[in-house]
C-alpha cells in the first residue's frame, strides 16, 4: 500500500530512504511511492533493504475472511 497512489501491485522495486522508510515503484518506471498504511499512521521505518523485502514477502498470499488481497502495510 502506498501513500501517494494507496495502490496494490505485483512486481516492484523496492529501497529504503535516508530516514528509513520503505519505498518502492513500478518496474520500469522513476517514480518512487513511500509505503504507507490504511490507518494514515506515520510509515515504519526499517534497518535494511533486507529486513524490509522479507516482510513483504511474508505477506504475499495472504487474504482476508471474504478473500481479498491483504495489502502490505508499513
């Protein structure tokens, strides 16, 4: 889930800025979106590339009661 867009997508690029936040984009594209959260709370911060890739990847798949597509959050 991305601040500016709120959008849900498949394949990205992901990176961290100079203060931690998790950011990513289309592939293929310039612009970079920060990773946000339906609560509209100030986005996580995180200690690496790394540690922020593996929780993405941790919830991918994941659906809710109805079966829709839980976005990942930060």
């Amino acid at each position: 889930m991305t601040e500016e867009e709120g959008t849900v997508s498949g394949k990205l690029d992901v990176k961290i800025n100079a203060t931690g936040k998790g950011l990513v984009r289309y592939r293929e594209t310039d612009t970079w979106y920060t990773i946000g959260n339906l609560e509209a709370k100030p986005p996580r911060t995180w200690t690496s590339v790394g540690v922020l890739a593996a929780a993405i990847e941790a919830t991918i798949g994941i659906r809710d009661a109805a079966g829709n597509i839980v976005p990942f959050e930060a």
